[in-house]
C-alpha cells in the first residue's frame, strides 16, 4: 500500500455525511487524524482475527468483505463501493475482525484512527446517529442476504448477485454492460455456489439470452426476466 499526499484528495468533500455534523473544532480535530491509503488489486487491507484500529471509508476503487469457509473456500459478504464505510464493527463490538476485506481493483482508502472517532461520538450526538443509522442498515443487508443465500436455488442467487452488481456499481457506457469485472471464482463466492455451478449458470443464463459473456465482462440483455428469476428463486 502506498501512503497518498493529503492536498491531492479532497476528503471533507467525499466524507461530507460524517463530516457535516461536525462543529469548525471537530472538523479540525479530524482532518489532522485520517491518512490516506492506496492499496494495489488484490492486495489485503485488513485479515481475520486481526485486531481493529481504523475506520476505513472507501474513496475510490471497490473492495470486498470475505470470510475464509471450509476446505479454504471463501464467502463474499459484502461489496464495497464509494463512499462507504467498512472496518469499525468489530471495534463497537470489542472483538477481532471476523473477516477479511481485500481490493478488487486499485482502491483509494482513507483511515481514520478509531479512538479519534471515539473521541468525537462522545462530543457529537449527531455523528452517533449517523453510526447507528450504519450500522442498522448494514444489518438489514446482512439479515436479506442470509435469507437469500441460504433459501433461494442456484439460479436464483446469480440472478440476484447480477442485479446487485448492477446496483452497486452500474453500467457502462453502453448501459448493458456491469461496471465490474469479477472472475468466476469471485462471482461464485458472492452467490454462496462452487465455481463450477457459477460457470454453469453463467452459460445457461447467456444461451437463454438474458446475458451476454465476453470473457470478465457481463452484460444484461433481460434485466426483467434476471428480476423475475431473482424473485422466485
């Protein structure tokens, strides 16, 4: 990871939910704490079952939240995208970190020392709302998911890990193709499925025409038909 120049990033400007709430002193406090981060394409930002120090808001980039399972497997839990928080849970909790988070692609990151972000919660009864609010929707996500992975068939959880790509990241410019390119692995790990079962799947979902596959590149030709496999499962 590469330590990044602080005047090259306009960070109030990015983190403006968290920093509005701030009265001119608190501001000043943050602003000589956080420090920006660049971290390479698959490079690791923080490991299981290491201790937590840093509110992480992710810049620029993409980044995903793992969970190593059985037989060295790994769980996608959630997709970061900008502007996002990710990092503080286990620090709330007083415990390890539980997973892991890594880069997809070349991810600009801006810590923030979690005893600083303490140090404003217990000035701020605004900024602590803010976290709660955070928290509680991360949970409902998470509460969604369980129930998705664990209910829905297989065609159901990749029609239903397309469209939240879609969501999270959108398209480009050509408004069909998702502005993400995972491998087959990664796709597999974000719908709970072997890979074998993901490319299987893919190739299903592409000879019934609701997509069309160009090696990493995924594009929606049926979004609906993708929504109503979702749906049912």
């Amino acid at each position: 990871m590469l330590r990044i120049n602080l005047s090259e990033v306009n960070v109030p400007a990015l983190i403006a939910d968290m920093w509005a709430p701030l009265d001119a002193e608190q501001r000043s406090f943050l602003a000589e704490q956080f420090t920006l981060q660049s971290y390479k394409k698959n490079e690791v930002i923080h490991c299981e079952g290491e201790p937590p120090t840093h509110l992480m808001c992710l810049l620029k980039g993409k980044v995903k939240i793992y969970k190593e399972g059985v037989g060295g497997r790994s769980q996608i839990i959630r997709m970061i995208k900008p502007v996002e928080y990710f990092g503080y849970r286990a620090y709330f909790a007083k415990e390890d970190y539980v997973t892991a988070a890594a880069a997809f692609e070349p991810s600009l990151i801006c810590l923030i020392p979690m005893t600083a972000v303490m140090t404003l919660l217990r000035q701020n009864n605004a900024l602590a709302l803010f976290f709660i609010r955070e928290l509680a929707t991360d949970l409902g996500i998470a509460d969604e998911r369980t129930v998705n992975l664990t209910q829905k068939h297989i065609r159901g959880r990749l029609a239903e890990s397309l469209l939240f790509l879609k969501e999270s990241y959108g398209l480009e410019e050509d408004e069909s193709t998702l502005s993400i390119y995972l491998s087959r692995e990664d796709l597999a790990n974000l719908s709970n499925m072997t890979t074998s079962n993901a490319i299987r799947t893919l190739s299903q979902f592409a000879n019934e025409k609701l997509i069309a596959i160009d090696g990493r590149k995924i594009k929606l030709i049926d979004e609906d038909k993708l929504k109503k496999i979702s749906k049912i499962g």
